[in-house]
C-alpha cells in the first residue's frame, strides 16, 4: 500500500511541475510581441504660410502587427532638416519619437502629430514632389512619396 502511495504522489508531482511548465512557456509566448505591420496612406505635405522653405508631412500610420514607433525622417534635400512635432497647448513643440500602437491608426494630421521640414530651396513649390524615408524603432526604414498641396482645413 505505502508502495503504491508512493508511486501516486511521485506521478501527482510530475503532473504537478509538467503542468507549471506548460504554464510557463504559454505565458512567455505570449509576451513576445509580434512584428509591426505598418502602411502609410493619405501623405501630402503643406508649405508653410509663415516660414520660407518650411513644410509639414501628414499621412495616416496604419499598425496590423505589434507596436512601434516613428523615431525619425530624412529628404533627399542638401541642409534639409526635418523634426517630429506635435502640438501642446496649441503651440507646435519637437518630440523625439511618435507611438505606432498595435492594431491602430496613428493619424499625422494638422493640428496634431506631424512632420516639419526646414531649409528648403525656393524651387520646392505647391506641386512639388519628394521622397521622405521614415525610420521606425522596430521597422526599419519605409520611403514614401509626397506631393505638396493647398493647405488643408484641420481635420
């Protein structure tokens, strides 16, 4: 009797510890994040009324995979330099990166998150068009073509 208590407690702790195991690595799967799956619709770009040879970049960032964010922008513009800005207490202020939430839109838009570019060449006109490369923290580097148009209303 004492043998087969013995055995039924040694099963019941190895059923025990293979159950804490299974547990264990179900947890950590998932929290391992999934890859970004980020597209970009809807750029353009505005000229700005008030500065010579400053622009802002709007465009929507749709997110289908796990989490991101914008970290940075180059042109192909010699002197160019281009900042991520957003807009506190209606004054446009830098920021260093922008949220791309997982499974969410994050919307670049006038009156909200944006991208400026300062030190263009009098030649960059509405019309024009250019390549902005996008660098991401998880994604890369994404280029995308914009055209530069009338002033939009905020949205």
């Amino acid at each position: 009797m004492q043998k087969r208590t013995a055995t039924l407690l040694r099963s019941s702790i190895i059923l025990r510890v293979t159950l804490m195991l299974v547990v264990i690595l179900a947890a950590g799967a998932g929290c391992t994040s999934q890859p970004p799956q980020i597209t970009i619709e809807g750029q353009y770009a505005n000229l700005s009324p008030v500065f010579i040879g400053a622009g802002s970049v709007f465009f929507k960032l749709k997110n289908a995979g796990g989490r991101d964010a914008l970290v940075g922008a180059t042109v192909p513009i010699p002197n160019a330099v281009i900042e991520l800005h957003d807009m506190k207490d209606s004054r446009m202020v830098r920021v260093d990166r922008i949220a791309v939430p997982s499974r969410e839109t994050t919307d670049l838009r006038p009156g909200g998150h944006h991208i400026m570019i300062f030190n263009m060449p009098r030649t960059v006109q509405e019309g024009s068009e250019l390549t902005v490369t996008l660098r991401f923290e998880r994604s890369g580097e994404k280029k995308v073509p914009i055209r530069f148009e009338k002033e939009r209303e905020a949205r």
